[in-house]
C-alpha cells in the first residue's frame, strides 16, 4: 500500500507541475489531440487522399479568416479594455489622493497626470488637489479642471494649460515661464511671487488674481480680464496688456516697472503723467 501511495503522490507532483506551466499543458494537449486526430483520419488517407487534402484545404481557408477577423477583433477588444479599465485606475487612484497634503500624494498624483497624457487623456479633474513643489513641466492640462488646488512652488514650464480651471489656485512660488494659459479661468488665483516669463495670458480671466512680486516680462495678457487684479511690485517689462478689460492706473500705479509694456493709448497716456518713471517716459 505504501508504494501505492507513494507513486499516486509522485503522479499528483507531475500533475501538478504540468499544470503549471501553460505552455507545456498546451504542447502536451496538442500533441495528444493530433495523435487521435491522425489515428482516426488514417483510413481516408490511404483511400482517398486528394479529395481529403482538399477538404484541409478548405478548412485551413476557414482558419485563417477566423484568425483574420474574429483573433484581431477580439485581441483589439480587448487591448482597448485594458487601456480603459488603465485609464479608470489612474483617475480613481487622483481621487484617493485628493485633499490629502502630503509629497507622497503630490507625487503619485502627478505621475497619474503624466500617464494619463500618454493615453490622450488631458482634461483631468484636480479640483482640491496637492501639487505642492512638483515637476509638470510640458503636462498638458488642457481644459483640465484645478480650482482650488495647490501649485505652490512648482515647476510648469511650458505647460498647456488652455482653457483650465484656476479659480483660487494656489501657484506661488512658481515657475510658469512660457506656459500657455490662453482663455485659462483664474479669478481670485495667487501668482504671487511667480516666474511667468513670456506666458500666454491671452482672453484669460484674472479677476482678482495675485501678482505681487511676480516676473510678467514679456507675458501676454492681451484681451485678459484684470478687473481687480493686483500688480504690486510685479515686473511687467514689454508685457502686452492691450485690450485688457478692467484694468486701471490705480493697479499699475504699484508695479515695478513698465518699460517697453504696451497698453491701449489711453491707459498709457495716464501711465505717462502719473508714474512716467515707470515706462521710463
């Protein structure tokens, strides 16, 4: 009985070993099947043989359509599931990190923004988000929503972020040198101390928004509504504000400077005999 066992549990080993290994299951399975398939087709080889071959033939036809439409259909269907349920994890794991202040969340957030762009995925919902001192320079964010989220100290070099949410964004501290923010809503966000470099602020809405401090040389706010906007200290050396809405001399009264800015005529004529040391006139 021993033996008996022991062999039972050495063939439940091999069994099991076997199972394993998809790969070896499935030779050993074809190997098994084309053996019974040959036995029992013997008969009409011998007798037969090239009205057999043709009926082969004609199966190996119907093979390769099968292969052909339903193999990559199916494979497409389901590669595009995967990519979809991939896209859904990366949106749901931004959601589990939303509200919670810490690197470890500002970080694994960003690298979801980041694989979500590489599928086409650009507007993302980042409302109340911590992105405190990360790295999203050249992100897409278009038309991405960040109200309320937390920038500050962060890297946004060239960043799209046209037609984004900013409202009570908090971007201080940050480098936003050439990012595009064209028709970008950022009323009441903070710029404070920001590098905003030759950014795209075109048909932007900036009503309240911070600027103190901030470096707007060669920035283009033209068509931007600044109705209330604060520029004190802020350095808008040959900024294009012309056609800006809402923008009055009592706002620029503070900046810097304003050399080489332009403004609509009127503007700067008030410019000229208010604080003329400011446009060097």
């Amino acid at each position: 009985m021993k033996w008996t066992s022991r062999l039972y549990n050495k063939l439940v080993d091999r069994y099991n070993t076997i199972v394993e290994k998809p790969l070896l299951t499935s030779s050993i399975v074809l190997l098994v099947v084309t053996v019974i398939v040959l036995s029992l087709s013997l008969p009409y080889y011998l007798r037969d043989f090239d009205q057999f071959a043709a009926q082969i033939l004609a199966e190996a036809h119907g093979m390769i359509f099968d292969i052909a439409v339903i193999g990559i259909l199916l494979v497409w269907l389901n590669q595009n599931g995967e990519i979809r349920q991939r896209i859904r994890t990366y949106k749901d794991e931004i959601d589990d990190f939303r509200l919670w202040e810490s690197e470890e969340a500002a970080f694994r957030t960003v690298g979801n923004i980041k694989r979500l762009n590489r599928h086409r995925i650009y507007e993302i919902n980042l409302v109340n988000c911590f992105l405190a001192k990360t790295n999203l320079n050249y992100v897409n964010l278009q038309g991405s929503n960040l109200n309320s989220a937390n920038l500050s100290n962060s890297s946004l070099i060239e960043t799209n972020l046209e037609n984004t949410r900013l409202n009570q964004t908090n971007l201080e501290n940050s480098n936003l040198n050439q990012a595009n923010l064209k028709g970008a809503y950022a009323s009441g966000a903070n710029f404070k101390d920001g590098f905003l470099i030759k950014s795209q602020f075109e048909n932007a809405f900036l009503i309240k928004a911070n600027f103190r401090n901030a470096f707007l040389m060669e920035a283009n706010l033209r068509g931007s509504y600044l109705m209330g906007a604060d520029f004190e200290n802020a350095s808008l050396y040959k900024a294009d504000l012309r056609g800006a809405k809402g923008l009055t001399i009592e706002q620029l009264t503070g900046a810097k400077t304003l050399y080489l800015a332009q403004f609509d005529d009127e503007l700067l004529e008030q410019i000229k005999l208010q604080v003329p040391e400011l446009v060097g006139a």
